[in-house]
C-alpha cells in the first residue's frame, strides 16, 4: 500500500461539492419561482438538497479526522486559516449592513422629518429587552470559555455543562429577539429605520441559529468522546464564529439600539 | 436530612442500566476501525447502506431539480404571443 511522503490530507473523490452547488442553483431558481410564479417546489427541494449536502459533507469531515486520522497538525493550521478567513468575509458582510445604518442615520433626509429616529417611529427601550439580550450573549461568552477550559483540561463533566449552558443561553436570546420582533410598534416596512434594522438584526438573528447549530453538533461529538484535550478544532472553530456573533451583537446594540434611539 | 441527599445523590448516580451505559462509553476505537478498513469504498459510502440511500437521493433531488430547473428556463425564454 503506497504511503504519501507529506503531511497534507489528500481527500478521496466526493459528490459534495458538485451537489452543493446544484442545490445554490435549485435555491436561487427556486426563490425566482416563488416570487414571480407563485410556485414554492423548487425552493423547497433547493433548501432541502442543501441541507442533505450539508449534513453529508461535514459527517465525512469528522470521518477523515476523528475516525481516518487525516488532520496533521499542518492540515489543522489550513482549517484554522479558513475559518479565520471566513469570519472575516462575515465581518465584511455586516460592515455593508452598518454602512447602510449610518448613511441613512447620520443625514437624515426631509422625508423621514430630518431627524433620527424618523418622525412617528417608538424605537424599543435599548435598556429593557435588548440589554438582558447583551448580558446573555455576554454571559455566554463566558460559558462557551468554561467549555474550552475544560476539554483542554481533561473534564469532560464540567466542559459538558459549561457548552450545554452556552447552547442554552443562545436559544434563550432567540426567543427573546423573536418575541421583540413580534411585539415591536414598527415593521419593516416602516421607512428606512424598519429596512436598516430588521436586516441588521435579522441576519444576526440567523448567525445566532447558525452558531447555536454549530455548538450543539459540538456537544454531541464532546458526549461521543471525539475531542481529544489538544486536538478539538471543531469546537475551537465553533467557540470563534459564537465570539464573532456576540461581539457582531455588541456593536449592533451600541449602534442601532442605543445611539439610533 | 444531608444524610438521605448523600443517599439520593449515590442512587441516581447508580440507576443507569447496562443497555443505555453502553451508549456513554467510548466507541470511537469501533468507528475508526470501520473507517479504516481496506475495502477501496470513499469516506461517502465507507459507512453502510444509509450512506448510498442518502446519496442517491440527494442525486435524485438535485439532477432531477437542475432538469426541471432547465425546462423552466426554456419556457420563461419563449414568451406566450399574446394576440
């Protein structure tokens, strides 16, 4: 059996990538459909095969490293710069987003009565709802260190607890956000205020989902004894985009919450 | 009364039957000698059957979504003449 003389992960053949772009071209026709032709199947089979290539490609990735032995330390270094990477194209994403705020906010135009918030929007209390959201992120943040602190150390009960508690504080801010967005006094719809912040904290409502997903996937690999104390960079990888979140939080609050009310 | 806690605390710790304290042990040794075996299959298929249900139908969905999706296309290019 021929052995390979370098330390990088030659992957076997996979269907996913292929598929996986289908599926973004299934979606994107899909929404085309919905919108145009009032007809849903295409998106749902696009959503659908998205979250079947998902799910396929990212068990096989804890097969080649948890079961096949495939990330060296050097192929763990390729997938810490990714994921640093990624966050930072994230980062640039909501950039554009606080762009918009600001240009909308800072030089507010006649037609929303040249002032900020626009004339006949109640913009919500940043000191009730919105601050017990901030200190549950914060708080969590804390949690999701514990975790860290405790795979590294070897305590598998503690580290259990400590990401449990984190996973739970994050669904606990989206039912709150979720109850703000049914219970606020202004929609969407309302001028520029209402497109600025239902898409701000929209998309970061959704990156809340997506990293809650992401840790609760960590915490069944932690119960099934995947993590090593120095090799765990799936949860590492996790812990980065829930900072990213939180602090994606800090400044959306500071800004659109408190400044913009 | 701390006694009977203590007491408590010993019972619930030992209430797990064998069947479900076979799912907390570790079977990660189990699964890496399954993926380890020389069987010339892809780490997609190295798992079972469930491995080629689950990709034949993703396939299906997305061949079969990307043909209709093409169908659509050549309708919405060839506009109804209205009269």
């Amino acid at each position: 059996m021929a052995h390979q003389a370098h330390s990088y992960h030659m992957v076997d053949p996979s269907p996913w990538p292929i598929f996986g772009a289908a599926a973004a071209l299934l979606t994107t026709s899909g929404l085309i459909m919905w919108f145009h032709y009032n007809s849903s199947a295409l998106l749902a089979t696009g959503l659908l095969s998205m979250l079947l290539v998902m799910l396929q490609w990212w068990r096989d990735i804890v097969r080649e490293s948890t079961f096949q032995g495939h990330h060296t330390p050097t192929v763990q270094k390729g997938l810490r710069y990714g994921m640093i990477l990624f966050i930072t194209s994230e980062a640039f994403f909501f950039l554009g987003f606080f762009w918009a705020f600001f240009h909308s906010s800072l030089v507010p135009t006649p037609e929303l009565g040249g002032q900020w918030p626009p004339t006949g929007i109640k913009p919500l209390n940043p000191m009730e709802v919105p601050l017990l959201n901030t200190a549950i992120l914060l708080a969590s943040g804390v949690t999701v260190t514990w975790a860290h602190h405790s795979i590294t150390e070897g305590n598998r009960k503690h580290a259990i607890h400590a990401l449990t508690l984190t996973i739970l504080l994050g669904f606990y801010f989206t039912a709150l956000q979720a109850m703000e967005y049914y219970e606020a006094p202004f929609s969407i719809a309302d001028s520029v205020y209402g497109s600025t912040f239902f898409v701000a904290t929209g998309f970061h409502g959704l990156h809340v989902i997506i990293g809650s997903t992401f840790l609760t996937v960590c915490l069944l690999r932690l119960i099934k004894f995947h993590f090593t104390s120095n090799h765990h960079f799936g949860f590492e990888a996790a812990a980065w985009y829930w900072h990213f979140v939180d602090v994606i939080w800090l400044f959306l609050y500071m800004t659109i919450y408190w400044w913009g009310s | 009364m701390w006694r009977s806690l203590l007491s408590l605390r010993q019972i619930s710790q030992r209430t797990i039957s064998t069947a479900s304290r076979r799912q907390l042990e570790n079977r990660v040794p189990e699964k890496q000698k399954l993926f380890q075996e020389d069987n010339g299959l892809p780490v997609y298929l190295k798992g079972g059957a469930m491995d080629g249900l689950l990709y034949r139908v993703t396939m299906g969905l997305t061949v079969f979504g990307t043909g209709y999706v093409l169908y659509e296309l050549m309708v919405a290019s060839m506009p109804k003449k209205q009269k």
